[in-house]
C-alpha cells in the first residue's frame, strides 16, 4: 500500500483556508450590519390582508387589533393604532370625535392628522377595499396592512 505524507497537510490547508474565509464573511457582516442601519435601509414587511365582514354605515366605526376603520361619506378609511410618538396602540374617542393615545395624550383627527401632543407625525393610513356578495350588496372590507 501506497502512503501519501502530503494529504493530512492539504486537509490542513483546505480547512484553514475555510477558517480564513468564514471568518471574513462574519467580520464583513459585523461591518455592514450597522452601515446599512445607519443608512436607513430595510426589508418592507409582506403585506397583511385583514377581512372585516361588517356593513359599516356612514358614521360609524369599527375598531381591529391593528386599526380603526371609518366609513365617511366618500367611503371608508383605516387608520393605523400606532402611535407615531412611540408606538401606543390609539382609542377612539368617540366622545370626543377624535383618536387619543393614551400613553401621552397625542390627538389625531379621524382621518389620521395629527392635532397636538408629543407626536409629530400623522397616523398612517391604509388601503381598504369593499367586498360585495353575489348581488352588489356590502358584506365587508379589506384592508391591507
Ligand atoms: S406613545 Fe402616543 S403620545 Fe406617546
């Protein structure tokens, strides 16, 4: 049987070389981790379909975990409960005719603007789409998220 003295030496090497090389992946990545946050840039979190099977009327409400859907008299509307402070989930205070936070007392109107408090920024506002059954009757809403 043949020996070959130079195989343990390249298994060696090979395995060294994979060292060298998984460690500068990682010191890479240790780098550009907190230049890519610094520099604002993020994955967009897949959209969420949210079903509401309610016929809202003009007026009223209906609050989700999530947001708050308004029908108006130009059609409905959801409005975000994150707070745009530091991320309370909003009421509607229908008392009021308003959304409040209640962690620090930040005011938006119905429709998102922000009114007063330490928020600076509006509510955002998601897309709705009605559904209708099979004879063009409302029987809910979609709202993307
Ligand atoms: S978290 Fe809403 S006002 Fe501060």
């Amino acid at each position: 049987m043949e020996h070959h003295p130079k195989q343990p030496e390249r298994g060696r090497r090979h395995f060294l070389k994979r060292l060298l090389l998984g460690s500068m992946g990682i010191a890479a990545a240790a780098l550009l981790y907190p230049l890519l946050r610094f520099t604002g840039f993020t994955v967009k979190p897949k959209p969420r379909y949210i079903i509401v099977r309610k016929d809202i009327a003009v007026g009223g409400s209906y609050t989700e975990h999530d947001f708050i859907l308004f029908m108006f008299e130009h059609g409905p509307m959801a409005v975000s409960r994150r707070c745009t402070h530091l991320g309370c989930r909003v009421n509607h205070r229908k008392e009021l005719d308003l959304i409040e936070c209640p962690c620090h007392q930040s005011r938006f109107t119905l429709a998102g603007e922000r009114i007063s408090g330490p928020a600076e920024k509006n509510l955002p506002v998601y897309p709705v789409r009605i559904l209708e059954d099979e004879n063009g009757k409302v029987n809910g809403y979609e709202v993307t998220i």
